[in-house]
C-alpha cells in the first residue's frame, strides 16, 4: 500500500468534496468537468478518486438520510428535552457525517477492528501489532523502510529488530521511530499520545516543541494536542503502557473527552457530550473496561455529568 500522509488526506479530502458535488447536482456539466480535471492531474489524484469510487453509492444513501434527519420535527419542548432531543439528532445526523469517513477507513486500512474488538497482528516482518478496538491501520514496507499508518484508535506495537530498516509509525501530526522497542500509539478526540514499554522511540510532532525530535525511554510516554499544538511528557510504570490490552484505562489528570473517546470504543454506537465543559475537565483513575458504561459514568462523574443511553446506537452525557 502507498505511503499516507497529510498530501494523500488533503487529495481524500478533495475527492469527497466532489463526490458531495456530483451528488447534489448530478446532471450539472461543471461537476463532471471538474471531476475529470481533478482525476487528470495525476496518478495519485487517479489512485485516490478509485478509492473514493469505491463507496460512491453509499454517500448518496448517506446525504438523502442526512436531509431527511434535518427535516424531522423536534421532540418536547421542555428543557430536557429540548436538550436531548437536540442532541438525538445531533448523534442520528452524526451518523450520516461519520459513515462515510468510516467506509473510506475500511477501503484504506489493510487490518481494521470493531467497537469492543482486541485483535493481534503479526506483520511481515515479524512485528506484532495489537489494535485496539474500534481502530485502523495501513502498513507500508519496502526494502529500505516499514511504515503503519495509525488511521484510527489505538495500536501497541512490538518491533522485530532491523537496525538498517527503521519502523515508523505515523498518526496524524505525531510520528514515533524505534529500531526494535515496543510502544503504544493512540488517537483519540485529537489527543495524540506515545508510551514506551521497553527500547527508545523517537517522536517528532510538526509545528510543537518537539518537530526536531525527542527521545522516549521505558515507561516515559509525550502527549501532542493537535488543536493547540501542546506537548506534555510524563513516565509511568512500564507494566501500565497499554493497559487497554487488559481492559483497563489508567488515567492521571487526563482529559474527560479523551477518556470518553477512548471508552467509547468499547460501546455500541454514538456518544455525544451536550456541553463542551464536561470534556474540559481532567480526571484521574482506573477504569475498569469488562463494564465500559460504568466506567463511563466514573468517568463524567467528577464533572457532574450523566450518562443516558437513549438507544442501542447513542449515548448522551449531560449535565442535566
């Protein structure tokens, strides 16, 4: 599989943008010229626009369900319900906006887990990748080096020593490079992080304080906020990296949205948070995933927050 990086998510990005054209104005010409010079300009436009082909007929079942939802009439009036509701269809039209992202992850992805899923992966080379659930990756190897695309989630990485051929793992902004280590990579609500359990990794994080690089040891672990650019370092035990692995998250000061996007990955379905204030806070533990809705609930408590389950396919958090 080719290399993926932020050219080729810029070209996926543009290529769904046209799809989303051609879908509203199927018949108009400009569209369909558009598409043809876009798909012109080169063999990776070309490569990109057959990957986006591929779910073409489901985008368009996607946006007809999307307006439908825009047009439905809101619940109650009172102000519980003027909030749930709300947030109903906020998660039924989130569905619409995160199915498509989520079939093109499948179409890119080479090994791929569902919600709840912990799968163990033994690459070409003799390393061994444990997904986490509800995650993605794309595996690049050639003669000179091995690269995985953390596309989505978590991933725990044990690497087969080849000091002449380096293994890189990219996720979004954040980049960690070990010769034979083993180390955690994980994504989640725009937090990136990389934990070590033996070996040295180096990450590197564009535009931080760290795009020259820095070195990690046993049990230290860097955190890159992408939205703010902010780096923090820390260390733990080594036994606790990757305790995912265990069906356990432990958590020191870490942000309720990303202990919720990490748990969520064990819950069917959609979690929507009513107020930005909920995943703001930071909040230490453990948290026992055999009862990820439990461990939710501990979760948002400290916020004072609620968890309702409003179907098998959404999960609000609120204050109220």
């Amino acid at each position: 599989m080719s290399q993926t990086g932020p050219d080729q998510y810029r070209l996926m990005d543009e290529a769904i943008d046209l799809v989303i054209r051609l879908q509203n104005d199927p018949g108009n010409p400009v569209a369909t010229e558009m598409v043809k010079v876009w798909r012109a300009r080169s063999p990776e436009h070309e490569r990109i626009w057959a990957r986006v082909a591929k779910v073409h007929g489901a985008s368009g079942k996607i946006l007809t369900q999307r307006r439908k939802t825009e047009r439905r009439e809101k619940l109650g009036l009172t102000r519980r319900n003027l909030v749930i509701g709300g947030l109903i269809g906020l998660g039924t039209a989130g569905a619409g906006y995160s199915i498509l992202p989520e079939m093109l992850l499948r179409g890119w992805a080479d090994h791929i887990t569902a919600k709840g899923e912990i799968r163990s992966v033994t690459l070409e080379d003799g390393s061994v990748v444990t997904l986490g659930p509800d995650s993605a990756i794309a595996v690049d190897f050639t003669t000179h080096f091995r690269r995985v695309q953390l596309l989505a989630g978590m991933s725990f990485f044990d690497v087969a020593a080849e000091p002449q051929r380096a293994f890189t793992v990219q996720a979004a902004e954040l980049t960690a490079t070990a010769l034979g280590t083993a180390f955690d990579v994980a994504h989640d609500a725009g937090m990136l992080s990389i934990s070590v359990d033996h070996g040295v990794v180096e990450a590197r994080a564009s535009g931080s304080a760290i795009a020259a690089g820095t070195k990690l040891s046993a049990g230290e672990w860097v955190t890159f906020d992408s939205a703010t650019y902010a780096i923090e370092r820390g260390s733990r035990e080594a036994g606790q990296i990757a305790s995912w692995r265990d069906n356990l998250i432990m958590a020191e000061k870490e942000a309720v949205s990303v202990l919720v996007a990490r748990i969520g990955r064990w819950i069917p379905g959609r979690i929507v948070m009513a107020d930005p204030f909920i995943g703001s806070q930071r909040v230490s533990g453990i948290f026992d995933l055999n009862n990820p809705k439990r461990a939710l609930e501990a979760v948002v408590h400290p916020a004072g927050a609620h968890v309702r389950q409003v179907s098998s396919y959404l999960t609000v958090i609120s204050l109220i």
